[in-house]
C-alpha cells in the first residue's frame, strides 16, 4: 500500500487522472473513486450511475456522487460496457467514504481497449509517478 | 491579481437565473471564458429541485401547475425550494482558479466567506457555519449548492432580501396539511431574511455593489463588469435550455439513496420536520423537528388504541429535548409506562423506541 499525504493508493491499482481507481479482474475491470477524492469531497450522500449495458468512454461520465450540496461526476477510466453498478453503495454511498477500495467498488466494466487505455494511467507500483500527480492536484487545489 | 469578469444579468427570467451558469460553465471549462461571477435575480417565482432529488417525491406538482409555477431541476446539490424575485442570486464559476480550493469543505468556507461579509456589511451579524452554511443568531440567511461542470467548478447561493415562507411551504409534497404546517412554522422560526433582521429590504444595487466589493477584497480578485459572449448564449440556446426542457432530465431516475421511507425536509441548517412509520402490530407514526440529534418537538399518532388516551401527549411532551440515541429514547418510553400506567394493546415499549429511532434514519 502506498500512502501518500495521509492517503491510501494501494499499489495493485491503476489511476485515472480524472481520481477514479481501476483493478483488473481477468477479463473485466472493477472501478471506484480513490481515497483523496473521497476525502475530498466529504461524506457522500447520493451516488447514481449509469445503467448496466450502457457504454461508457474513458474520461466521460460514468455517474454522479453529492456530498452536501456539492454534485460532482464520476468520470470512467477505461471504455467499455458496464457490467455491474454496487447497488449498496447506491443505496449507502457513504461506503465509498469508509472503504473506497473495497465495499465502496462503484462499477464493474467490460473493457472494449483495456491494452491501450491501461498506458494511459498511473500504475499503483510507480510511487513516484502517483505523488507528483497527487502533488500537483493538491497545489490546484488548496 | 487574478482577472475575473462579473457578469451582472438583472432581473432574468427563472431559466435564466438558475441555468445560464451552466452555458458559462461550458465555456468557462472550454478556455473560451475567464473565471466568472454573475449576479442576479429571477423574474418571476419557480420552484427549484436538487440534482439528486426525486421530483414527485418531493414537489407538489398539481399545486405548482396550477400556479403555474415552473420546476426546475438544478445541475448542483442541495434540497428541494422556492425561489422569486426577493432573492439576489451569486453564481462562481472558475477553473483552475487558485482562490477556488477543491477541497468542498474548504472550497465552500472560503467562497461563502463572501456571503458572511457582505451580510455584515449591509449590518447583519452572519457567520460562517461548517460545512456549508450562513447563519445569522442559529438562523439560516443564504442558501447554497455547488457542484463540478468537467473541469469547471460551480458555487451558487443566494442573499434573501425577504421570503415567503407559505409559499415555500406549498411548493412541497407533503403528507398532510398538519405536516406543512409545522414546516411552515419550522421555516418561520430558522430561516430569516435582510426584511427580517433589517426592518426593511435593502435596494437590490446596493446588494450588488456590496457583494462584488468584498468578493474583490477578501478573495484579492479584480472584477471587470463584461457582457455573456455569443458563444456562452449560443451554448444556452442550443445546450442547457433543450437539456433542461426535456422530461428525461426534469424526471430524471434517481439513485436508490433518496427511496428511504418515510418523509423528510431539510429547513436549515441541522434542522429537519420528518415523518417516520414503524408498522409494529399497529401502526406508529412519529413526526418530530429535530436539530442536530436532538428532537425539538415530536408527535405520536398511528392506529394503537391507549388508555388513558391522553397518555400519549404525555410521551410527546417528554421527547422534547431528547437526544436520538436508543439509550436516552428507551429511558424516555419506559418512564412514560411507568409514570402514566398506560395501557395499549398489541404495541410494546420496545415499538415505540424502534418508530422514535426510525426518525434518526431519516436524518
């Protein structure tokens, strides 16, 4: 697990710039919002996403999450089908919040051009690569 | 310095005021549009809808089309309202901005830093309250939503020059009457306006000129009063305006989060009227006016039979004050049956508990 600034990136991942989180499951990939866009954003309120069956473009929207008053999207990291929405994180979107690597997963998407889109993201293992993203995302930022 | 242009619209028609924001936003995000602040107020009332929100859930929409009244579902968070000439709205959009912290919490403290001074200003004693709020004594004074458009971020509020609270009531889909009654009370009593806490309501100019002055000192910005671009009309025109026309978007399905039985309005600031139903062999309904996790009022009805029948109000009575924890609320129930010698058939103390406590479910 790499920790950077107090925020978990576990390093099996891969991350899309857009602060969206990316495992890969054999053929499929399971996708969620990272610890620091969580933290960020502050406890979530509503999450929607779109349907299973839709498809859905690396860097275009994948869904919605609020957290008080504030709407943010969820943009997807790869292209593909979506294969599977966590219907108990729709229901209690604060699991992002608690777990965002785990319970708080939000979709699991068919991959139309997984080879190609993974070069395009920062890989869990290249620490150094995560914290210069991270860090210039915080100095936008604050 | 940063260079930020100001954007004054007037008075706008209700689409206008609450989504042209949208098409500079678009622009804004597409580098043809510097960072913006737009001022202005609707022209006629409407009634406003949170992006998440179920629209039938919570807007009466046989009153509000019989008023003729639009509805319109607003691209940032926040709750269910009604909105009219009375208020002065402020809409932020920037990108990249460095006085624009992405953090929310911190992105909502410093923007709505704003608000508070410029409600000092114009001699209302407001401050800050975290995470998002303005309140003056307790009381709520500005309402506000944010939100991202790509790479655009969005903050819009209001200053209340006055509001009409009954109004604000109708517009609501509530159980009964008795319910919008105490919403209406509720609002009475923790939302106020510049009328209110003035006397009078300032000219909207004066608003205007305060509002721009101290968003240029606090956040060490430069306002240039400009015009929209044709391509920022354009968008509207051709982008924000058929989006929000259309029954996919007014009507738009929303996520399982807001399907929680029972029925609940934010008021203000930690301030909620809810109504909650425990079907144990009878049927209990609570409603309450919390703040925080703390019941202001509450009343017990449903179809359980007690004797003595006025016993009940006895239980209401004790709930005031009580905090919405399952210790404190059984304590409360159990000294009610032994305090009264209630009797009520087929309902334990233990059901009354588990109603009271579905009302910190709604919260």
């Amino acid at each position: 697990m790499v920790k950077i600034e107090g925020n978990d990136f576990p390093e099996d991942l891969y991350y899309h710039r857009d602060h969206m989180w990316v495992k890969v499951e054999g053929d499929k990939v399971r996708v969620g919002y990272n610890d620091w866009a969580q933290e960020a954003a502050g406890k979530l309120l509503n999450l929607n996403t779109k349907k299973v069956g839709r498809s859905v473009k690396s860097g275009k929207t994948l869904g919605t999450v609020e957290s008080g008053k504030w709407v943010g999207p969820l943009k997807s990291p790869v292209s593909g089908e979506i294969a599977e929405v966590n219907e108990e994180a729709r229901k209690e979107p604060s699991v992002i919040n608690d777990d965002p690597y785990g319970n708080g997963w939000v979709a699991v998407i068919s991959p139309s051009d997984l080879e190609a889109e993974l070069g395009d993201l920062i890989k869990g293992s290249d620490g150094a690569e995560l914290e210069s993203w991270l860090a210039a995302e915080k100095a936008k930022h604050t | 310095m940063e260079s930020w242009r100001l954007l004054n619209l007037g008075y706008s028609t209700p689409l206008v005021a609450q989504t042209f924001y949208e098409a500079v936003a678009e622009a804004v995000h597409r580098g043809v549009s510097p960072n913006t602040l737009i001022l202005l107020q609707p022209d006629s009332p409407y009634a406003c809808l949170g992006y998440h929100q179920d629209l039938e859930k919570e807007m009466d929409l046989e009153f509000c089309e019989e008023s003729g009244l639009p509805i319109i579902r607003r691209s940032q968070g926040g709750g269910a309202t009604y909105l009219d000439r009375d208020q002065v709205f402020y809409q932020i959009v920037s990108r990249g901005s460095e006085i624009v912290p992405r953090n929310i919490d911190a992105m909502f403290e410093r923007l709505l830093s704003v608000t508070v001074e410029t409600y000092r200003r114009l001699g209302v004693p407001a401050e800050f309250k975290p995470l998002n709020d303005v309140v003056v004594e307790g009381r709520k004074i500005s309402g506000n939503g944010a939100g991202m458009h790509e790479s655009a971020s969005i903050l819009v509020g209001n200053v209340i020059l006055d509001l009409n609270y009954d109004l604000m009531a109708r517009v609501l889909r509530v159980p009964d009457e008795k319910f919008r009654d105490k919403m209406a009370s509720s609002m009475r009593e923790w939302v106020s306006t510049l009328k209110r806490e003035l006397g009078e309501i300032p000219p909207v100019e004066k608003v205007h000129y305060t509002y721009a002055a101290v968003f240029e000192e606090l956040l060490g910005v430069e306002l240039h009063r400009e015009e929209p671009t044709e391509e920022e009309w354009r968008i509207f025109e051709e982008e924000t305006k058929p989006r929000h026309n259309s029954r996919e978007w007014l009507y738009m399905e929303v996520p399982p989060s807001q399907a929680k039985e029972g029925r609940a309005v934010k008021i203000a600031h930690e301030v909620k009227v809810v109504e909650a139903d425990h079907k144990a062999a009878k049927l209990i309904r609570i409603r309450a006016e919390v703040k925080g996790g703390e019941i202001l009022s509450a009343q017990v009805r449903g179809d359980f039979f007690a004797l003595p029948k006025e016993a009940v109000f006895r239980l209401e009575e004790a709930l005031t004050g009580v905090r919405l924890e399952e210790s404190a609320v059984s304590d409360v129930v159990e000294r009610f049956y032994d305090e009264t010698d209630v009797q009520i058939p087929r309902i334990s103390p233990g059901d009354f508990t588990t109603a009271i406590m579905k009302v910190k479910g709604l919260f």
